[in-house]
C-alpha cells in the first residue's frame, strides 16, 4: 500500500536523521462494508450474460449440479473477489452508511445477491475437489455476508439477505447428510448456525424501521405546504384521496405497524393468527398508508421458510 511505504520510508528518515518520530500507521477497517463495495468492484458482473446468469441462479438453487465445464471460467474471474467478500465477513462491524432515499442501495441489492452466489458456487466448487474445509469456509462467510446484509437496516434488506442465506443453509444440509463433513467442520458450522435468530434475521426489527420510515414520511405529508411534490419528486402517481393525512389516521397507521411488528417476534404460527386479526384494520387505511404497508403475510411465510432450512441444517448436524 501507498499509504504503509511513505510510512516505511519516513521511518527510515527519522532513524537516519537522529531524531525520534514516531510513526503512526492507518487503522485497519472494522467495518465490513468498506470490503464488500471492494469486492463488488472488483466482480466481473456476470449478470450481463442471461444464459450465465440462469445457470448460476440454477445451480446455486440445487436445480443443475456444479458444472466445472460451464461455470468454472466464471469464478476464476471473480476469485478476487470472492476473496474480498469473504476476508470481509471476518470484520465485527458493517455499516452500508446509504441513505435510505438513494438508489444506490438498489445498486447494492444487484451485486450483494450476484456476490453471494457467486460464493455459494466456490464452496460447490471446493466441495467437488475434494475440499470440505475450503467449501465450509466459503458457505460460513456466505452465512455472515447475508447477516451484514441486514443487520440494522429495513425490511427490504432482510428480504434480499434472505435469498443470499438460504442456498448456503440448504448446500450444508446436505453435504452434511452425505457425510461431506468432518466433525471438526459440522461443530464449526453448529456454532454459526446456533447463533442465527430462529427465523434468520430480526425481521421485527427491520419491521421497526419500516415502521418509523413509514410514519416520518406520513409526518411530513400531513405539514408540508405541497404534499403532492414528493410524490411527484419520485415519479410515483399521486394519490387522489389522503393527502394530507390526519392525525388520526396516523395514529391508525402506528398502531396496526406496532401491533404487526410485535406478531413478528411469535412463532409463524402464532403470527398468521395475528396478522389475519388485524387485516380489516389495513384494508381501512386509505392508498396512502395501504402503499407504505408491506405484505404481511408472505413476509410471515418467508419467515417460516427460514425456520425451516434452518431446523433442517440443525436435525443434519445432530444426527449420526
């Protein structure tokens, strides 16, 4: 690095000169983040070939086998990469430090998801050569990518992390039944999968900022001179009824967003039963605050999906 050989050299000066600088070097990152834009840049973006494309998408779902032939030119140009990604999951903090208005994010949903497979692949990859530890390696740091994806950001987040996380659950699963891993291995990967939220993420929190996002935009709505202009800002059709809010329609809009965000923290079960209870109240709200609700109930069911591969990767990992 530029940075540590103009340390080195002023180093070397001092020493020479007689004198006593002392010199300090950069920090080191602790921020994850800074390492995945790294690693995104760094990828060959292989959505650009559809057929590419399709294929990693399929064997990454377990629909096509790894095809060494078809899709191992792809990785080596992405091995770099790949390698960013996963010294990257090692960091114990991440901060996307995006604003939540940007379209960057969008941007970072593309090429986080393109970046997972890529590194669910190199496990596959390392599987079929006859290495356990490099593909554990590589399904584990996926496992870690897909957390930092989400951790403390909205609900969408959670929604692209969780496609990130489940080929990797789903790919450990069931190397593991074929006896692929040593005990070595399926202890390392006990003590990460252990430590994930039942349902994978903390879809009540990432709910939350749903929630507060919601209501400030309401807030502002309800005081602003012209509320139609920052529908009209984001190219979206204005509402023809609803604007400005009331205050009592906000105040709906709080309660049913904290009453769903509380169902959440149940089992799936649990909170389908809550959910439906409160469906007459969504379907009383008007376009405005129906557009800022997400689907409830698929969201519920994506959370029963994560309990799911995770209870099966769990059973395989206990079993003999």
């Amino acid at each position: 690095m530029k940075f540590r050989s103009l340390a080195t050299i002023l180093a070397m000066l001092a020493c020479t000169s007689g004198t006593r600088a002392q010199v300090k070097y950069p920090l080191e990152t602790r921020n994850a983040a800074l390492r995945y834009w790294t690693a995104f840049a760094e990828m060959q973006d292989p959505l650009a070939d559809m057929e590419t494309r399709k294929l990693i998408e399929k064997t990454v779902t377990g629909e096509t086998a790894w095809s060494e032939t078809t899709l191992g030119s792809v990785l080596d140009g992405n091995a770099e990469a790949i390698r960013t990604m996963q010294r990257a999951t090692k960091l114990p903090e991440c901060d996307w430090g995006l604003d939540r208005r940007s379209t960057a994010q969008f941007t970072l949903f593309i090429r986080a998801r393109a970046l997972a497979g890529l590194n669910t692949l190199e496990g596959m990859r390392r599987m079929a050569k006859g290495d356990s530890q490099g593909a554990a390696n590589a399904w584990l740091a996926g496992i870690r990518f897909s957390q930092d994806l989400a951790r403390g950001e909205p609900l969408i987040f959670t929604l692209v992390a969780m496609r990130m996380l489940l080929p990797n659950l789903r790919v450990l699963s069931e190397d593991i039944r074929k006896g692929q891993l040593n005990e070595a291995q399926k202890k390392e990967v006990y003590a990460v999968v252990r430590a994930l939220p039942e349902d994978g993420f903390d879809w009540g929190g990432a709910w939350g900022l749903e929630y507060a996002t919601g209501e400030q935009f309401l807030q502002e709505l309800r005081t602003a001179a012209n509320p139609a202009a920052g529908y009209e800002e984001m190219g979206m059709p204005v509402p023809k009824q609803g604007i400005p809010p009331t205050i009592q329609e906000i105040q709906g809009f709080r309660e049913y967003m904290l009453a769903v965000q509380a169902a959440l923290g149940e089992s799936p079960a649990k909170a389908k039963t809550f959910i439906d209870g409160l469906e007459p109240k969504r379907r009383s709200f008007g376009e405005v605050e129906q557009n800022l609700i997400p689907g409830t109930q698929r969201l519920n069911e994506m959370r029963a999906e994560m309990i799911a591969a995770r209870t099966e990767l769990m059973q395989a990992l206990s079993s003999k």
